[in-house]
C-alpha cells in the first residue's frame, strides 16, 4: 500500500514537470512571436496565470488555448504596464550613467536614484503574480505590486533568491533553459506571493 502512494504522488510530481516544462516552451515561443520586446510581458503573465491555475488544482481548462487566449486578450494592457517598467527603467539606466561623468557632482541625487530602482525591482518581483490573482485597474497593478513588496520583505527576498538561484543553475546546466527556467521561476514565486496575499487577507479581516 505504501509503495502505490509513493507510485502515485511520483506520477503526480513527474507529470508536474511536464506541464511545467510545456508552459516555459511555450513561454519562449510567445515571447518569440511578440518579437520579444512586445511578447515577454504578456507572455510571462500569461505563464503566471497558467501556473496559478496549476497550483490551485482548477481542472477546467487546456494549457495552450488557455495561454494563448490570456497572451492574446491581455497583450495591449501587458504591454502598457510593461512600457511604464521600461521607461523607469531607461530613466534610471541614464541618469546613473549622467552621475558618472559628473566626476562627484549631483551625488545628492544617488540616493533617491538608489530608492527608485529598489522600489521599482521589488515590484516587479511580485508584479506578475498580483496581475494573475487580481482584476485591477490598470495603475492599481503597480501601486499594489508596491505596497504589496514593501509589506512583505521576507516573500520579496525569497523571489528574488529564487530568481537568482535558478540562474546560476541555468549557467551552470545551460539545457535546462529552454524547459524550466521561466516556468519553475514562476512556480515559486506564485507559492510565495499566495502567502503575502494571504497574510494581507487575514489583516483585512481583523480590521474590518
């Protein structure tokens, strides 16, 4: 009897890996057909709303047609949000590289450069994740990706450790990257982030 359980929950593992591998293939492909610069945002939402799906055990629905409707549906307001990251991100990339050749001059400013970059990384972090478990409006997203990363330190740092372990793994075993990469990233950020909203939930209801 002990054997069969241990036979069932490998099967259960072993056919997880699979959709995961599934869902980080087609993670690339869509990136790939957005051409990459209009592809990789609503391609990793579309891989983070799928892996949600996944861990919350909803039986009701196909991978592909699935992700292809979300990567589809959702890729202006993808988009749209993805373009705000970017800009900070060129507004911060430029103004660091002004301080440089300032020689010392303006260093005043570092370290409200330093808070904006922080700030705008731990959102990120749990970007996707807040974009795949609520229906907002298209600036909440961020808003509440902030708040959400400054209340939970701990879950934002777990992300972030998670990311860059899964790197140094990729460059050590570059195969792996067409196959879990993404897909495993996503996985464990989604686990982690349910337990930020849910410690938020759990606030709600005491103060209410």
């Amino acid at each position: 009897m002990r054997s069969l359980v241990g036979w069932d929950k490998f099967n259960r593992i072993a056919y997880r890996m699979i959709e995961l591998a599934y869902i980080n293939v087609l993670w690339i492909l869509f990136t790939l057909v957005g051409l990459i610069a209009f592809g990789i945002f609503p391609a990793t939402a579309a891989m983070f709303a799928i892996i949600r799906k996944l861990i919350n055990d909803e039986k009701d629905f196909k991978i592909f047609p699935a992700f292809w409707t979300l990567f589809r549906t959702d890729f202006l307001k993808v988009n749209g949000l993805g373009l705000i990251f970017l800009l900070i991100g060129y507004f911060l990339y430029f103004d660091f590289y002004f301080l440089q050749l300032n020689n010392g001059e303006l260093q005043f400013l570092f370290p409200l450069l330093s808070f904006i970059l922080i700030s705008s990384v731990v959102t990120l972090l749990v970007f996707f994740p807040v974009y795949a478990n609520f229906n907002l409006k298209f600036f909440q997203y961020i808003k509440q990706s902030f708040l959400i990363a400054i209340t939970s330190p701990i879950e934002v740092i777990a992300i972030g450790a998670s990311a860059v372990v899964i790197y140094f793994i990729a460059t050590i075993s570059p195969g792996i990257t067409p196959f879990f990469t993404g897909s495993i990233f996503a996985y464990l950020a989604t686990l982690i982030s349910f337990r930020a909203f849910a410690r938020i939930e759990r606030r709600k209801k005491i103060q209410s």
